[in-house]
C-alpha cells in the first residue's frame, strides 16, 4: 500500500461559514476519509485565543485537527512550527494570492486560489513561491496559461453535495415556503453575498429589483437577499436602510438573525435555494462562484455578470449580464492590491435578463433542468478524485528529489 503524505490544509478553519471555509471543511473531510492524515491550519487574523486548538469529525470518523494561525493563513514563523511539530509532508493554501505570506517552505506546496479578473504584473509577483499554482476555474486555468509553463499549473474547481442541494418538488416547495415565510405565489429571486466591500453589486442589485418592480408591477416578486443588512462604513453598505430609501421595506427579504455571528446550517441554506426561483449573482468578478453551483444543484437557473468564472458556470443554462465597455469603465478596487481590472455589470442588461427570466416560464423550467444536469458533474465525489491524483503526484515527484540529492551526497 502507498503510503499517503500529510496534509497540511491552509486557509480560513473548517467551521467558517464562508466559502473557503466551506470548501475547507469538504475538502480536508474528504481527504480524512480518503485515508490521508490531514490538519487544517486556519487563519484568524487579529487575535488567537490560548486553547482553540480543537478535532473536527468526520462523517466517518476520522479526525482532523484544527490548529490557530496568526494572520490571514498565517505567518512564516507559525507554518514552519506546524511543519515541524507535525512532520507536514504536502502544505496546500486555499486563500487570495495576496495572502501568500509563508515564505519558502520545505515541504512543497500547492497554491489554490481564485483569479477572478485578468493577471496583473503585481498579481505575478505574489505566485512566485508555490511549486504548484492550482486555479479553481477554467478561465483561472487559462490565465496562467499566459505566464507560466504548463507543469506548474493545475485546475481543480469547488464542488458540490448534489444530494443535500437538490430541486424541491412542488410539495416540499410549498412547505418549504410557510417555513420561511414566503408568499405561496410570491416570484423570489435570491442574491447569497457577504455585505463587504463593492464586490457583489448589492446596492446596484436593490436599485435594479426597484426598476424591475416598475415594469411588472403585478409580478409581487421579492429580492431575497442572505447577507448583513446592517453593514458598518468602510466594511459594507447599510442595506437596510438602503431598502427604505427606495421604497422596498415590503419586497426587500433578509435573514431575521446575523449571518456572520449565526449562519444557518447547510440543509437550511439547500432549502433557501429550494424555495427561490431566480439567483443573481451580477458580482465584479468570481474566482468560482459557491452560490451559482449550489443553486444550479437545487435546479434554481441563475443570473450572472458575463467575465472570470461566471461565463463558463452558466452560459447555456441561464442568462449571462452584458459588461459596460472597457473604454467607457473599468473598476480597480483600492482592496484588491494586485491593482486589477474589473468589468462593471450593466444594469440594463441585468433589468433585461431578469425581466425575461420572470416573463418565460418554460425557458426558465428549461434553465433549471439544464442547470441540475450541469452541476452534476461538479459533484465532490467527481471532483475528489481530482485532489487525490494532484496531492500524490507532488508528493511523488518531491520524494524522487530527495532520493536525487541523496544520490549526490553519497
């Protein structure tokens, strides 16, 4: 039997109800059971409480520890003594380039990160440590493609529990609604999105729903948005009182508790997709897009800007947001410190693809059925696989390099 490498997985700790926490947790769970020994090293940034370290279980029982780290994934000085402490054999990062701040490590390391707009020569200058640069989307894939030699480049995208995210039949649909509150005949679209930063479009969103209401007044559809209303200057945008500056208290739904102290559990959020008709997603930019593949495995057909990750998830199966021209506008984000480029969604075009997505009932039953075949190939049991064969190839690969340096000494 070969033997399999330590894992050490570093990124936000596998209980963070965030995407990459999300994707933590299947991931190094997977691998558990798999047969690896893995450790999920999470970055907390501020502070670290004495005591956190903690086991995490899997469904099958293996254990996976979850050890602290200083900073985002934390600094040189914390990786090397987990390294050490825990005879690390393989490290994989799953956080922004930017974040890439543990130095050289001696074990080797596969980066995986999202590259959701075109690569800038400051981009380039964070990539220059990892032995493997793993892109989580095709048009990630085809960025690297530009710079770097094709052996140092890999493509895994995020998965999907296509039995937990499922479309709801008319019956549960129907209960699932008196849940949580939603009119019977009410058409809901969805926008799941942390309230942080310019990213997700969300007042651009609410000021396009309002419009939309004005063409079909008669529609009585509801925006559904699952994020902080109550968001802080400079972190995000106080969408509350937003929603009443434009009329919407009525049409405008949210969750009643904080889904950043207390989110909901995952088969709760597989029945908020459940009970939607529509998901928007007219963001910036996507390094994947978690909520685009979740929704497309409930059988919810989507709405999404037409650049990064977006165009290769939903083309075919949902309606694509046309971008304003590069020469007219383009975005660069003061928190995105690789100075990228990003495309701005057109709220027209937005207006346009919701308004047919309301008005075509069949081409929507259409995209929902075409959406659920599509991400089903996005399933984390086609999708392990594929981390299993990289992880041994590496591992493999390092061990003969050893044996060649051992070679020369003797």
């Amino acid at each position: 039997m070969i033997k399999k490498p330590r894992i050490g997985w570093i990124s936000a700790p596998l209980t963070a109800a965030t995407g990459y926490g999300k994707v933590t947790k299947e991931t190094c769970f997977r691998l558990a059971d798999m047969g690896y020994e893995v450790i999920n090293i999470g970055g907390r940034g501020g502070a670290i409480v004495w005591g956190e370290k903690f086991d995490a279980q899997t469904p099958k029982g293996n254990l996976v520890p979850v050890l602290p780290a200083w900073g985002h994934i934390g600094n040189p000085e914390n990786i090397a003594y987990y390294i050490s402490r825990y005879k690390i054999d393989v490290l994989i990062t799953l956080c922004d380039a930017f974040a890439f701040n543990i130095g050289r490590p001696r074990t080797p390391w596969i980066a995986h990160f999202p590259i959701d707009a075109p690569l800038t020569r400051k981009w380039l200058t964070y990539l220059t440590q990892p032995d493997v640069l793993c892109a989580m989307s095709q048009y990630g894939q085809n960025q690297l493609s530009k710079y770097y030699p094709q052996e140092m480049i890999d493509y895994i995208p995020h998965g999907v529990d296509t039995f937990m995210f499922h479309p709801a039949s008319p019956e549960e649909k129907t209960k699932l609604r008196d849940k949580w509150g939603i009119p019977q005949d009410a058409f809901l679209f969805i926008d799941l999105a942390a309230n942080w930063g310019e990213r997700k479009n969300l007042p651009q969103t609410m000021i396009t729903f309002k419009r939309f209401l004005e063409r079909h007044p008669d529609s009585n559809a509801y925006l559904y948005l699952f994020t902080l209303l109550r968001g802080d200057f400079p972190k995000g945008y106080d969408l509350l009182t937003f929603s009443e500056e434009l009329g919407l208290e009525e049409r405008i739904m949210a969750p009643v508790f904080n889904p950043e102290l207390d989110s909901v559990d995952e088969p709760e959020l597989a029945e908020l997709y459940r009970i939607s008709d529509v998901l928007l997603n007219p963001s910036l930019g996507e390094g994947f897009g978690l909520s685009l593949i979740e929704a497309m495995a409930s059988g919810v057909p989507c709405i999404a800007t037409n650049c990064s990750s977006m165009t290769e998830l939903v083309g075919g199966h949902g309606w694509l947001v046309d971008t304003i021209p590069a020469e007219q506008f383009e975005f660069i984000p003061v928190w995105v410190p690789m100075l990228a480029r990003y495309p701005i969604p057109d709220c027209n075009s937005l207006l346009e693809c919701m308004s047919e997505a309301y008005t075509n009932p069949e081409l929507r039953l259409k995209y929902g059925k075409e959406s659920r075949k599509f991400a089903l190939q996005y399933d984390w049991n086609r999708i392990m696989p594929l981390w299993d064969s990289l992880i041994m190839q590496v591992w493999e690969e390092h061990q003969k390099g050893v044996e060649k340096k051992e070679e020369v000494k003797e």
